[in-house]
C-alpha cells in the first residue's frame, strides 16, 4: 500500500529535530453545500532543524518514531521573504 503524502505550512519548530505541520482540507457540507476548511496538526520528523514557521513543506506517513510523531518531511519550501 502506498505511503499517504500531505502538504502543509509549518506552525512549529521549537521541539529538536521536531515540526508542526497544519494540514487544511476543503469540502462541501453534505446537506448545506458550502464549502468548509477543517485543518488538522501532524508532528513531522525535521532531521536537521531546516524548516521554520511559515514554509511550505510535504510530509508522507512513516513508522512511528516518537509518541506523537509518525510521519517524516518528504521536500519543503522556504518563505519568500
């Protein structure tokens, strides 16, 4: 079975070798047919600290490597300044 891939925007980076990615997903409401955004946070492995608050990072699914943390960062943007 295939890995699971997110994208999101990092929102953490105080924890050692330790990001908090928030992950926003759309959908439309199944009676009122609106569109609503639900986010969700994933602690992502950051091998050498490289990602701060605000880039744009991918993250796949691993083994779990910590209490909270199961998933590894795959590639990432940095912030435009």
């Amino acid at each position: 079975m295939p890995k699971r891939t997110l994208q999101g925007v990092v929102v953490s980076n105080k924890q050692d070798k330790t990001i908090v990615v928030r992950v926003d997903r759309r959908f439309t409401h199944p009676i009122y047919k609106k569109t609503i955004r639900r986010s969700k946070n994933y602690h992502a492995h950051d091998e050498n600290n490289q990602f701060s608050i605000g880039d744009q990072v991918w993250i796949e699914e691993s083994k779990p490597i910590s209490k909270l943390k199961r998933w590894t960062v795959v590639q990432g943007e940095k912030k435009t300044a």
